[in-house]
C-alpha cells in the first residue's frame, strides 16, 4: 500500500507512535510517505520505502496567525497525486483530521476519493479538542473521517462522552517494537555512570506540562529519598522545569536529582532505572509507562484514563488517586525495599509490556487501511 502519514514531528506521544508505525510499515514492504512541517525527531533514516515531504508555510505579514492548515491540506492534495496514495493517516485530531479532510474534498474535484484514518491520542480530546473553540470542527472531522481509532478504551469512552460520535471507533493500543529493544538491552545499561552501587535509580520522562504533574513527581521522590539511599533521573523539557528545580532546591534535594533534559537515550536510561514514576493529571494511554515496563522498569502512576489498561495495580507496579502523593511514596518504598520484590516486578512488567508488541498491534492498522481503501473503491 502507499500510505501518507501526518503527525506532530516533534517530542511527544503521538509523533513517536506515527513515526514508528510509519517505519515498521516501511519494513514490511508498504511504501510510507510522512507529510510534516518538519522531518519527524524518531526518523533517522529514510529509504526506498520511506518518504519525507516538508509543510512549508509561506509567511505574510498580514497573517497574525500561519495558515499551517491550508499549506497541510494543499500539500496532502499534492502527495496523494504525485506518489498516488492509497489511504491517509492522520495521528492526533487538530489540525490533522481537519486539514485531511479539506484535502479529501479538494481531490474530488479531480476524481480521487481518498479514505482518511483518523488515530485520537489523547489531549486532543481531553484538554483541547473539547474546548468549546475547537469542538465543533474536532467533532466535524472525527464524523467525516473513514475510520477512528483511540489508543485505549479509555479514550474511546472519553471521545464518546464528550462529542456527538456516529462513527465506530476502534481501540488499537500504543506498541512497543521488542526486536529494537533488544539491541541496547544489555551492554548500554551501565548504571555505574548515573549513581552509586547501593543507590537506588527512578525516573521520569515527560515533555514537563502541567499535565503531568512533574511537582508530584519530585514530592514523592522526596519521600523516597529520606528511606532509600537513591537517585531521580527528569528526561524531557517543557513548561514545569524551573518549577521542578525550583521545588527541588527548596526541599534541599536537588543534588539527587538529575535533569538530563531532551534526550535520544530514553531506552538507555529506562533499561538502568529500578522504578518509573508517571502521576498525571489525565493520560490516555501513558506510552512513557510501557517503554519503561519494555526495560524491565516497574511503574508508579495515578490511575487516571487509560492508565490502569497498561499498568497493571500490584503486579507491573501500583496505581493511585492523582495527587495521592503518601501512596505513591509508600508504594515506591515497599518496591525498592525488597530486592526479591523488585526484581519480581520488574519481570512482570517486561511480561505484561508484551501485551502490546507491534506484532499484534500492526496488522490491526493494516487490516484497517485495507478495509477503507476496499470500502472506497
Ligand atoms: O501529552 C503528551 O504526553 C503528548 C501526547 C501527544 O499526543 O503527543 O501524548 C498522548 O499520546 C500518547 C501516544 O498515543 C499517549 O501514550 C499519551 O498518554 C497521551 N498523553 C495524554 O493523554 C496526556
């Protein structure tokens, strides 16, 4: 199949996800062609089966805004004709679906029906698709998308509850490729770089917005840190990072604490970690949980959205209340205090992340393209 893909390129869930579905796609034989204003961060490598094509927005001083939605749609017409795409798949509803739909119109006019699959991922529904701002074109192009998927049930119910849906939506979940995992597993997991032998290593990557609470992650590593003799790794950048040091400075742990900022090396620092701490606000899916569960790394989280479906309470780690800071220091403790424990954990949370190996998720998408290229043809 040749199948154009749309996505934020930049750090983020529903970029990563796209880019590494694009890739496997690429792998197996479909021609992929990413429409993007960037080249997508996790592409390292295009090929015979893997395009790039830039978003180039033309500025005019009269805009106060870009018209990123009209270069996109214009650039979507242009890719379907020029590599004759078969399907369009569009991750994350603003502005993508909205601009893919404009450019299923526009191609029309020249007697191409393109189907268009629209993947939801989480706060464009939850935080900004349901704003009253943007709702009624995010409703508008989830009902005139060919197909919807939500990367849990929980969003799916989320999606259902807040907009006026006529469309079946799918659950197709967030992977995780074993066979990449496997190349930096062993030898690259030299702890001895990052703490001591008796320290203990936990972590969180996140882009650092209120929404994940990374005050909460500090307040808990606090508590942790007056039992346990060890180290809180902060992977990412965003809104909170000052407030996060700031925090950490006042409560005089800040030494303990390292900020390594954005990184490629996320894999690499997980498969060292002992546990992961990710106490969100809302999170549809929480893709950091089970990347982190892929490297062997138990989870403490809130058990907010669809949370619960990747993180499994008492056997890949422990789920509370967002902002029950005491629990999820007490159950933080209880793992890293009991070597035999932790280590039990740990395999039960490489286990269960094998739930969620893009073996058994990928077909699900191709199955999916296959059935609205038929239907539209
Ligand atoms: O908010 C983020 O963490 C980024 C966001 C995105 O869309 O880039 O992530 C969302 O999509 C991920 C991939 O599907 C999910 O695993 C995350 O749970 C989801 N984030 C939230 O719902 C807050």
């Amino acid at each position: 199949m040749n199948i154009g893909i749309v996505c934020y390129p930049t750090y983020g869930g529903s970029g990563v996800v796209a880019t590494e579905l694009g890739m496997a796609l690429a792998q197996k034989g479909h021609q992929v062609h990413f429409v993007t204003s960037h080249q997508p961060v996790k592409l390292n490598f295009l090929n015979h089966n893997l395009h790039f094509h830039e978003v180039f927005v033309e500025n005019y001083p009269l805009f106060h805004y870009q018209p990123y939605n009209l270069a996109l749609s214009s650039k979507l017409v242009e890719s379907v004709e020029k590599y004759n795409l078969d399907v369009l798949h569009v991750h994350y509803a603003i502005p993508h679906a909205y601009a893919a739909y404009m450019a299923k119109q526009m191609l029309k006019d020249v007697g191409i029906d393109i189907p268009i699959v629209t993947t939801l991922h989480g706060t464009d529904i939850t935080l900004v698709g349901s704003h009253p701002v943007y709702k009624p074109a995010v409703e508008f192009s989830i009902n005139h998308s060919d197909a919807v998927t939500t990367v849990s049930q929980s969003l799916k119910e989320d999606t259902l509850r807040l907009f006026n849906i006529r469309k079946n939506i799918e659950v197709i979940y967030n992977f995780i490729d074993f066979e990449q995992q496997e190349n930096w597993n062993s030898e690259d997991c030299i702890r001895g770089t990052l703490a001591k032998p008796d320290e203990k290593i936990l972590a969180h990557v996140s882009n650092l917005r209120p929404v994940k609470r990374v005050l909460d992650v500090i307040r808990i590593f606090h508590k942790v840190q007056e039992q346990i003799s060890a180290k809180l790794i902060l992977v990412g950048d965003g809104p909170d990072r000052e407030k996060a040091d700031l925090l950490a400075k006042e409560l005089g742990i800040n030494e303990k604490i390292l900020f390594l900022g954005k990184s490629d090396e996320i894999r690499k620092i997980l498969c060292l970690s002992d546990l992961f701490l990710l106490p969100s606000e809302t999170e549809s899916f929480g893709l950091a949980a089970l990347e982190a569960m892929a490297g062997k790394t138990p989870v403490i989280s809130s058990n907010t959205g669809g949370l619960p479906e990747v993180n499994i309470d008492g056997v890949t780690g422990f789920l509370s209340d967002v902002g029950n800071v005491d629990e999820m220091a007490k159950n933080a403790i209880y793992l890293l205090s009991n070597e035999k424990r932790l280590e039990k954990f740990k395999q039960q949370a490489f286990n269960e992340a094998h739930r969620f190996s893009i073996d058994s998720i990928l077909p699900k998408y191709e199955k999916m393209y296959m059935r609205v290229i038929k239907n539209g043809h």
